[in-house]
C-alpha cells in the first residue's frame, strides 16, 4: 500500500496496482518515445532520505533512479542537499512541461489541501522556470547527486 491509502482516499490493492501499473506505462511511453524528450529533476536529499514508504521501497525507488541515470541520456537528476541556502521552492514541488515549438509551457503545482494548479499564463510559466532552473543551479552536479544517491541507499 501507499502511504496515502486510507489518508486520501480508501485502501485498495486493486487501485494501487492499477495506479502503479498506469505510471510504470507511462514512464515506459516518454522513455521510449521516438521523439527524444529533455527531462529534467531536481530531488531534495529529504525527498530520498524520507520515509515515504517502507525502507524497501525506498530502496527500490533510489536504486531504480540510478539505473535510469545509467541507461537513460535524456534524464538529468540532481539532488539538492539539505540546507542549501536560497531555495525558490522550500515548501513544495513544481513541475514545467515544455513543447518546444509545438506550444507554450505549462506549469504545475502540487497541493496537500485542495487542487494542485496549473498555469499557462507566460508569465506565470517564466517564473516558474526561473525557479527551476535556479534549483538545477544549486543542487549538487550530476557525478556528485548520483553519489549521494547511492551514499543514501547504502545508509538506510
């Protein structure tokens, strides 16, 4: 089970599996898609050290992001380390898609109460990925957030 069963919503094997099931096939379509896609992440070190789930699957969740950094050069994963000074984004995650020629971006932000709100005014999109790409500037590069990766594992 996840964590958020019986929190947000009721516990079902059946939904965890299908929801489980609905990501893994989505991750497999933009890695595997003809059409190369740039994707880019930032993690907080919390993010990989918290006890979002069980030890194991924690585990399981660093180990499989090595593993695409090994196989995947369209990923980038850099951990930001804690207590980094300066942090745009310091109470939540935000995520901008973009479509390159093919249309504006899009912006998202996640919230525990209530809907998670998307922007598509430009300005709006702007600042977000100027918060983004200040997180990238300063979290750790890619060599050193992969060590850190596998440092993490190797503590818990």
């Amino acid at each position: 089970m996840m964590d958020s069963d019986g929190v947000w919503w009721e516990p079902s094997i059946a939904q965890l599996h299908e929801r489980t099931a609905f990501r893994a096939a989505r991750q497999a379509r933009i890695f595997d898609s003809d059409e190369p896609r740039e994707l880019r992440f930032v993690l907080t070190e919390d993010a990989l050290r918290g006890a979002v789930g069980s030890p194991e699957v924690m585990r399981e969740q660093r180990r499989h992001i090595l593993d695409l950094l090994e196989s995947k050069r369209n990923l980038s994963v850099r951990v930001l380390r804690r207590g980094t000074y300066g942090n745009p984004a310091p109470s939540g995650g935000l995520i901008v898609f973009g479509f390159g020629d093919r249309g504006a971006p899009i912006g998202f932000s996640t919230a525990v109460f209530g809907p998670s709100t998307y922007f598509d005014d430009e300005s709006d999109t702007a600042a977000l990925l100027r918060a983004f790409e200040r997180l990238e500037e300063l979290a750790a590069g890619a060599g050193e957030s992969a060590r850190l990766i596998r440092q993490i594992d190797e503590e818990h």
